[in-house]
C-alpha cells in the first residue's frame, strides 16, 4: 500500500507575530483552519503536523491531526528549510508505514484556503497526469509598474514607454500564494526542482491567498472571515 499525505509545517517560534500558528482567527486556532481543510476533502491516509511545539502539538491533536513526534531542534532553527522538515517526515512515515507516493504540503498561514481549493488541486494533478500542481494567484499589481531603483532614486525610465498603458490592458501575472503544494515523492530531497516540465498552476483567489506573516496579514484575514460568515 502506497500513502498520499498531507504535512502542515508550523514551527513554534515566530518573531513577526508571536505564536501566529495558534493564535484565535474567527473562533479557532489559525492552523485548525488548515487541518480541518485537509481531513474534511477526504484525500490523504494520513494529515500530518511537524512541530517543535507542545502547545501546536496539542491543539493540533485536539483538531484530528497526527502529531508523531516534536522537531529536532536542527529543524526548528532559522536555518531549517521546508525540504529538510519535508524529508523527516516522509522519512519517518515510511519506515513505521508505508511508501509514499504523493505529498501534498500546506502552509497552517494560509487560513483562507478551503477544503474546495484543496479538491479542486488535486483534480488539477490527477486530470494533468502531474508531477506537481502549485498554487498561485494574480498580482496585487501589475508587474509592469515595478522596477528597481539606483542609488540616487532616479525614475529615468523606470516605466519604458510601451508598458506605459491602462492596467486592464496589460498581460496578467500570477506569483506563488503558498497556499497548496502537491508533488510527487521524487522531488522530496530536492524541492528546488518542483518547478519544471509536468508543474502545472492552480489558480486560487486573491481573496483566499492571504499568507499570514504578520499582525497586518492577520487583521486583513480577519476581516475576510467576517466578510465570508455575514454571506
């Protein structure tokens, strides 16, 4: 029996917005959003937590979550990354079950994403045949009005003339919302390489790609929780 599992990745310690992981967002813990997304599309044998903390380890628990272990510390440093948390535990998974097959990763900051958004992907990957399906969402802004700026702040040509235009009839841009990563085993060990020949996007909502990194990020997804319950 092969395993596809999702892992919510959520280190304890947070310098922008003390605790955010499981601060109170509209009546529950910010990373019970995200658990109960992954449990209620019925899609993984197993949802994962990787935590260096007791606190998300028990609310966690508490939501229906897997908690095999707390992080070593070398995992819970600064310098830790996603492809070494992701590593142990697909390690871990398969030496006391199963072989994996597919991995599905879901950043706890992205409350707003749904157990449809989290369907809706996978569809997406099976329809494609993929080797990985990534989340994104349009530019708040029109990629064609940044630039960078020298030393003395010049706007000399900051704009070229022919991206000088209304906005609606620029050419649409969409960035990474870390809101849903699904991909083949293969590319555990080397995440860098998810982007390439069999990735495909799946589009998201920018109302539903607030990542929360600080207080403002959490204000704005408050309000949208609001917004979404008085509907």
């Amino acid at each position: 029996m092969s395993l596809s599992i999702a892992i919510i990745p959520a280190r304890g310690g947070s310098k922008r917005l003390p605790n955010k992981n499981v601060l109170p967002l509209s009546g529950k813990p910010l990373i019970v959003w995200t658990i109960e997304a992954a449990l209620d599309s019925q899609l993984f044998d197993m949802v994962l937590v990787s935590t260096d903390s007791q606190v998300i380890a028990d609310v966690s628990m508490s939501a229906g979550a897997a908690i095999p272990f707390l992080r070593p510390a070398e995992l819970a440093s600064d310098t830790a990354t996603t492809n070494d948390v992701i590593c142990h535990m697909v390690e871990w998974v398969e030496t006391h079950y199963s072989p994996v097959t597919k991995v599905t990763l879901l950043q706890p900051t992205s409350p707003l994403r749904d157990v449809d958004n989290i369907k809706e992907a996978m569809a997406l990957y099976d329809e494609k045949e993929a080797s990985a399906v990534i989340s994104v969402c349009e530019v708040d802004h029109p990629i064609q009005y940044c630039n960078r700026l020298s030393s003395d702040l010049s706007m000399n040509g900051f704009i070229p003339a022919i991206k000088n235009m209304r906005s609606q009839e620029l050419e649409i841009y969409y960035r990474l919302n870390g809101a849903i990563y699904i991909f083949d085993r293969s590319f555990v060990g080397s995440l860098s390489d998810i982007y390439s020949d069999g990735s495909f996007a799946y589009i998201m909502d920018k109302d539903k790609s607030i990542d929360i990194d600080g207080e403002l990020d959490f204000l704005l997804a408050t309000l949208m929780f609001d917004k979404r319950n008085k509907m």
